[in-house]
C-alpha cells in the first residue's frame, strides 16, 4: 500500500524466532515487500539468517555502498605488503571462515574484543565471568596452532580490566591477560 516516496520501518528482525534460523517462509513474507534487496549491514553479511541470506534467495541482491567499501578496504589490505589484520567481536562462531582465511594470508592476525577470552580459554587462562564461547574452545586451540605451523603471529591482549560486578560503579583494575581471576 506504499505510496512513491513512502518508507516502511519494520521492527528489528531478531525478534521474530524464524529470522536466525533463516526460515524461508519468514524470508519470502519480507521479499514480498521489495523489489529489491540492498545488503548494506558490513557487520551482518556473514549470518545466514532471514533478512539477510534469505531474502536474496527471492530478489534481486546486491552490495550497497558501505560494504563495497568495506570489501574494497579488506582485499587492499590482504594484498599489501605488510598485512595485519585487526579482528574483534563478540563471538568466534561469526568468524570462523574469516580467522582460517586469514591465517593463509596474514603476516600478524591480531584478535581482540570479546571473541579473545575464547582464545585465551585455549590457551589454559582463567577467564573468569568473561563473555566465552565454551563451544569454540577447540576450534580456537586449533587456529592458535594452524598460526604457529604457518608462522603468523596470532595476538591477543596482553592485559585485561577486570571488574567485581559489571556496573558503571564497578571496582576494577588492569591485569595481565594470564592473570585473571575466577569470577
């Protein structure tokens, strides 16, 4: 019923239970609004999910200006000659083609943010209450020892603040990433 001109908002799609398993009938009910489909969501590309993998299944999709940008940053970057790439995040699970590609074609893969206490899990630390993807340990194990076999040098934070409750009040303090205490 839109009119020229007229925008439609639907409410953030990850409310919907069908959107994360990527449910064909979700995806073809969010086709049936468009007549075609701009992927601009750098940070959401890899996630086979409805409204992102889904819907190109039924319209016509393309790139839209940011992730060609990004892309176009990215490729630049793996072909230069010193390559160095900064990977962050929540969940390993999100980048688990990423990280193998990576170690093929980087000199250094440095990992921070919280996918990183995943990895310093695999390597024998306390993580205490930090975010960790318990499933991705040996997967993690696996990557730290695919880089030393290849000679990349995989970083990880070398400190941590830690932190008695997760408040903006909160007592914290720097510790050595090897350090960290239980809880």
């Amino acid at each position: 019923a839109l009119k020229p001109g007229q925008v439609l908002l639907l409410e953030n799609t990850r409310f919907d239970p069908r959107e994360e398993k990527n449910d064909p009938e979700f995806a073809k009910e969010l086709a049936s609004m468009a007549e075609v489909y701009v992927s601009d969501a750098f940070g959401a590309v890899h996630r086979a999910h409805a409204s992102t993998a889904g819907v190109a299944d039924y319209l016509p999709a393309y790139c839209g200006f940011l992730v060609e940008k990004e892309l176009t940053a990215l490729g630049g970057a793996m072909d230069a000659p010193n390559r160095q790439p900064v990977l962050g995040g929540a969940k390993v699970a999100d980048k688990l083609a990423v990280i193998e590609n990576l170690l093929k074609k980087a000199d250094t893969l440095v990992i921070g943010g919280g996918m990183a206490f995943t990895f310093l899990k695999a390597k024998g630390y306390e993580t205490g209450a930090s975010l960790l993807d318990e499933e991705k340990i040996d997967y993690c194990k696996n990557m730290l020892a695919k880089a030393e076999e290849s000679g990349v040098k995989l970083l990880l934070p070398v400190d941590v603040i830690v932190a008695d409750k997760f408040a903006a009040d909160a007592e914290s303090k720097v510790v050595a990433a090897d350090a960290i205490p239980a809880g």
